[in-house]
C-alpha cells in the first residue's frame, strides 16, 4: 500500500534546479534509501516529502490526502504526530541529558513529565543507549548521540520516519550499528522509512533503492504507475 506520494514534483533554490520532475511512491512498513552523488537533490526531494518544503509545482499525498498545499497549522501537525526526522548530527539540545532531549517532542506535544520521562527511558532503551540516559550531548560518542537522536525521532511513534545521511557523521563500524539499529526498530515499530544517501553502503539497508541524479528519480526503478495526462511528464 502507499503511504507517500509525490507526481511530478520540481523545486529549484533561484536559478538552482534542485528537482526536476519527480514522481515516486513511498509504500506503508518499507524502507526506502534515494541514493545519488552530492548536489543531485536528495535532501530537497526529503524536505518536499516531509512537509518541510514546498515544491514549486507537482503534488505530494500523504495517505490519500495533499500535502504540498495544505495550510501551515496542516503541515506542522503532520510534522509533529505523522513525520520524524533524523539528520546527519542530530541536532540535539546540548544543554538538556539524553532522556531530556528524547522527552521534549512528547512534552511540547503536552505529555505530562512523568509519561514523558519514562517514554524517553524506553526508547532510549529499544535504541541501546539507556546507559546515557542522564549524560549531556558533550559526555556522549557520535554513535551514543546519534541513537539519542533516533530516540527523539521515533518517541512519537511516527508513521515515517525521514533520515538524511543519517550517518554521514560516523565512523564505519558505529555508522553500521547505528543503522542496523535504525532497521530493526523500526521494522519492529512497522515504521515507513525515507532515507537519502550518497553512500551505497547505507543504501545496503533498505528495502528498496532508487537512485537520483541532476534532480531526476531513475523511473524504471521508480515502478510507479503514471497515470496519463498531468501527472505524467
Ligand atoms: P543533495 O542532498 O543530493 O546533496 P540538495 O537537495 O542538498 O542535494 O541540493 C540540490 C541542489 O540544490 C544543489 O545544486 C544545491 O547546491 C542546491 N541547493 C540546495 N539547497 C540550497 C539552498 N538553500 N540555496 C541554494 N541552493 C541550494
Ligand atoms: P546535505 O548534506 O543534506 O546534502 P548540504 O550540506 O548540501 O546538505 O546542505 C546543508 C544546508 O545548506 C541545507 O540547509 C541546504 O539547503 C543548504 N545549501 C545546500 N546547498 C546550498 C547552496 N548552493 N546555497 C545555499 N545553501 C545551500
């Protein structure tokens, strides 16, 4: 079944064409690697496909409704109980430990402390470091950090979750745990996974590899049915 949706999506930054038509379906539980070298717009087709970014023209259907133009309270709700995101460093607030950060998307969605607390405990366990739970970002590892992170991404238990280069800032070997950690949970979860790379190695992960190049999906891996007229190209 499909989950995500995108027909013909173009982005450009400026002069800059950074998508350039792009259609693909996303299916409910896969994991999904876009891989491609640096620049061939990856990180903007994720952007478009979580709502974090509007694309210039195309469509975007999350479970059969349109995305790329809903309203802002629209996509940020959507951000917020359907999406996660995971980023190359896992942007986590320095000054708060390990279960604090993991906490805050359940305690800005109005948890209460305690249910919040013990839901970062539990996923910080389900992601092997509950060891660090009361450690600042500064007396973690990247590996250690990039779990946290994880944590964070999937402690609302989204639907999909979105990883770029999720470990494009680790060592091999902790780069390999943390994505085979990343694959068995959110199996485990039955999550959607959407991960860009531009490593291979990565894309060895997934389910399902497509590659990107120059803002184009390769469509004879894309497997989509294009429908004839608009959507098509
Ligand atoms: P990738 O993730 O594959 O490296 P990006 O989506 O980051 O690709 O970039 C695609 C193209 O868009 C590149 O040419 C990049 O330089 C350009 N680009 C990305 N972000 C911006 C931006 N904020 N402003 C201008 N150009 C951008
Ligand atoms: P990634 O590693 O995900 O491909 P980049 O390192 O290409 O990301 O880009 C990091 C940030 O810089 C992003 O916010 C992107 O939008 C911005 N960016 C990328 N290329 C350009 C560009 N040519 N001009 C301005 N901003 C850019």
């Amino acid at each position: 079944m499909t989950i995500l949706q995108a027909r013909g999506v173009v982005r450009s930054y400026g002069q800059t064409p950074a998508l350039r038509g792009v259609s693909l379906d996303v299916h409910e539980g896969e994991i999904l690697a876009v891989t491609g070298p640096s620049g061939c717009g990856k990180s903007t087709l994720l952007h478009c496909l979580a709502g974090i970014m509007r694309p210039q023209e195309g469509e975007i259907h999350y479970r059969g409704q349109r995305i790329d133009t809903g309203s802002e309270s629209v996509r940020s709700k959507l951000r917020r109980t359907e999406f996660g995101v995971l980023f190359q460093f896992g942007q986590l607030v320095m000054e708060l430990t390990a279960a604090e950060n993991v906490a805050l998307p359940l305690l800005l969605a109005g948890t209460g402390r305690r249910e919040a607390r013990t839901a970062a405990l539990t996923w910080l366990d389900r992601v092997g470091v509950a060891d660090v739970a009361d450690n600042r970002p500064g007396q973690m590892s990247g590996g250690q950090q990039q779990r946290c992170a994880l944590a964070r991404a999937l402690v609302t238990e989204p639907r999909v979750l979105f990883a770029d280069e999720p470990t494009g800032a680790l060592d091999t070997l902790t780069g390999e745990q943390v994505l085979g950690q990343l694959v068995r949970v959110t199996h485990e979860q039955r999550t959607t996974v959407v991960l860009v790379t531009h490593e291979p190695r990565v894309a060895g992960y997934a389910d399902r590899e497509l590659t990107m190049r120059d803002g184009v999906l390769d469509e004879t891996e894309a497997g989509i049915a294009v429908p004839s007229g608009r959507h098509g190209r």
